[in-house]
C-alpha cells in the first residue's frame, strides 16, 4: 500500500512532537505538514492533500472544529481525528462525522488502533477504485447488499439516509438500501455531496430549496417528492460550501467561455 500522508493541528509544539514520535514508529504514515492554528490547517490541507488530520480542538484564529468542517468541504474523503484535552466537543465532531475524538493525554494504544481503522478505510477505498476501474467521466458508487453488489453513477444519487443500521441510497431511478454505514459511503463520493445531518448525505446539485423547521432544515429536491434534512449545526456549513461550489463552477464556465 502507499503511503498514507497526515497532517497535524495543534498551538502545542510539545503535543505535535509527541504525536509524530508515536507515528513514525510506522513507516506507512509520513507527516507532510504541521500548523499551529486553524488558517494554517487550512492552508496545508490545500498544499498536501493529505489522507489523515489530527486535529487539537482550541486553536488561536479558527479552532479545529470549523477548520475541519472546511476541510472536509473542501475534500469529503478526508479522514478528521480530533486530539483534545476537552471533552465537551465531543457531539460537534460526532455532528460532523469525525473518524475519532482521542482525549489527551494521548494513549499510545488508543492512539494505534485509530490508525489502524483509518488505514482500513483508506485502504478499503482504495481496493473499490482498483477493483471497478471507471473511465473518465463515469463516476460510480460501488455497494454491496447481501448477495448483490450495485453499481450507482454518481450522477444520479440525490441523498443518502440512516435508516437504523442500513444506509438507504435515493437515486433519479430507484432506491438502494445496503448495509454500510453513511460514514463509509461519504468517503467514497466526490465534492458534489456533503453531510447535512448525522443521518443524511446530500447532493448539492440537486437542491431546490431549504426550510426551516423548528431546529431544523428541510431540504427539497428537483422532480423528486423525497425529503433530506440539514441539522442547524451544519446549515451554515452546508450554505457556505455551496455557495464556494456556485462560484467555483461560475468562474470555471466564464474562464472557459472567454
């Protein structure tokens, strides 16, 4: 397997140096940057792409919560492990399907099994793509339930729901239920879609309009009567991240155009 690269947050020079004295027992993991504080997270996410962030929770400028939130707008595969000395972010990191939330001080041994789960995601991913090669321009999901394997463009999938254990898949042209997790399918799409809620994956391109109801938002999509919902938590996440991917595709059409 390649190398699996990370990048590591923290205001600590201390905290980082422990962190990497721990990894770099294991070869596969190389640290190809480090910031002190949310912007610089940020920065380096956008130079290295890395696979894996550590990320320490209260940082100057951006804390670690709303950099990682932009991170993984920015790229939805990208595995976020918080190392914190507080406790109560806990639900935000779950809210925003954080990998792993490691309390300080690190557990070595702690430490090494989230490693070794977020190397069996990478690599999980990794065997998909090598296994159901695509050609260019044919992105799809490859899911399994029981005896079935599906084969979904990615394209045609409007959101994605919790439905107790299962994940259940809305497409234009049916619904696929399978037995992984929203977690394990999110890695697996591209910057189209982003998690609204614990329990829903949406594709952005897709949305008509958004209400809100009570502490919640309901998402509506085009020709389809199914309903998708945005936690408030995630609402100005996901606003904003549209609002980039509007700009970005904008831009790219005048670029193209001129």
């Amino acid at each position: 397997m390649e190398e699996i690269r990370f990048v590591i947050a923290d205001d600590c020079d201390v905290s980082r140096n422990l962190l990497k004295k721990i990894i770099h027992a294991f070869p596969i993991y190389k640290c190809v940057g480090e910031a002190s504080n949310g912007d610089e997270l940020i920065s380096q996410v956008l130079i290295e792409k890395p696979h894996i962030i550590f990320v320490d929770i209260t940082m100057p400028k951006v804390n670690g919560i709303d950099a990682a939130k932009d991170c993984m707008s920015l790229y939805p595969n990208l595995i976020v492990i918080f190392i914190t000395g507080h406790n109560n972010y806990a639900l935000d990191a779950f809210n925003m399907a954080a990998f792993d939330y490691i309390m300080k001080p690190i557990n070595r041994i702690r430490l090494i099994s989230s490693l070794e789960k977020a190397r069996q995601a990478i690599n999980h991913s990794n065997k998909l793509k090598n296994a159901y090669p695509q050609r260019q321009g044919e992105k799809k999901l490859v899911c399994r339930r029981e005896g079935t394997i599906y084969y979904l463009s990615l394209q045609d999938i409007i959101f994605i729901e919790k439905e107790g254990r299962k994940a259940v898949i809305h497409t234009r042209k049916k619904i696929v239920e399978t037995n992984e997790t929203i977690n394990s399918l999110l890695v697996r799409l591209d910057s189209r879609f982003i998690q609204s809620h614990r329990s829903y994956i949406i594709n952005i391109n897709y949305i008509s309009e958004m209400n809100q109801i009570g502490d919640s938002y309901i998402v509506s999509f085009n020709d389809y009567s199914g309903k998708a919902y945005i936690s408030r938590k995630n609402f100005n996440r996901v606003t904003s991240y549209i609002e980039k991917e509007v700009s970005f595709e904008l831009k790219n059409h005048l670029v193209n155009n001129s």
